[in-house]
C-alpha cells in the first residue's frame, strides 16, 4: 500500500487590529472628535498547515519578505528533519505566487535544501487549505467585531 504524500501548505497573513480604543460618542449634529490616535503595530502570521492537521506558525512585527521567508523555511526543515529524516520522499511544500515566494533565492534556496515543491495557479487562494486557518483567525478573538478582513 502506496503511503499517503503529506502537502505542507505555506503562507502569510496579516492580523489586523480591530479594536479601537479611541471611540468617541457625541450627540446627534455634533462632531465627535477622539482625543487621541491609537497606532498598532502591523502584526503577520506566517504558518504551515498540512494535510494530517499539523500547524507550524510563527508571528512577527512588520511585513513578510525574502528574508523572513528564508528564515521560516530553514527552521521549518530544522523542525522536519527531528520529526523524521527521510520527509522528503513523501513531501510537498505548497507555496502560492508571492513574488518572495518564487524569487530566485528562495528557489535557490529550496533546491539547495532538496524541498519538493509545488507552486499554486496566479490568484487561486481556493487551491490554498491555509487560507481557512487565517480566516478562521480572523474572525476570532482577535476580531471581535467582526471587520471584514483584507482579502474576499
């Protein structure tokens, strides 16, 4: 019996702060005016989910980019390389389009490390099980408000 293949699927997201500690309330006509600006800073999660329900995830301040990338993948084939040595031969790493994901250093990078990887079609986030966990996130306690988040 032929053993299932495990797909590890890569991705970014940004958390986006939903509560607003400046509100002001004021009568009808008049404007209501805050006293002061709340300024948060940009919160983004990067994870791995695969298809066996493992999640790997980290969050950093700021955006996500070649560098943080690169970081995010060594750890994680430290990580696969405990976890068993021989992963490769029954792994895929899924990565959609971001130009990051596909520069050539992080291709040189994957190859150098022997990662079979696979990349989904331009603009497909359906083809993409991940997007299910941020959105999932997204909607929880870190949004209590239920404010729709950047992505449809």
């Amino acid at each position: 019996m032929q053993k299932k293949k495990r797909i590890l699927n890569y991705d970014e997201a940004t958390l986006q702060d939903t509560r607003f500690d400046a509100r002001a309330w004021s009568t009808k006509g008049t404007l209501a005016l805050a006293t002061r600006k709340i300024v948060n800073p940009r919160v983004s999660m990067i994870a791995i989910v695969d298809n066996f329900s493992a999640i790997y995830y980290s969050f950093m301040q700021g955006n996500s980019d070649v560098q943080t990338t690169k970081m995010m993948l060594l750890r994680l084939v430290e990580i696969l390389d405990l976890e068993d040595k021989n992963w490769r031969a029954n792994t895929i790493l899924l990565l959609d389009n971001a130009s990051y994901h596909k520069g050539k250093s992080i291709i040189k990078l994957l190859n150098g490390l022997k990662v079979p990887t696979l990349f989904t079609s331009p603009y497909s986030p359906m083809l993409s099980p991940i997007e299910l966990l941020f959105a999932s996130i997204k909607r929880s306690d870190i949004n209590p408000d239920n404010i729709p988040g950047t992505k449809k």
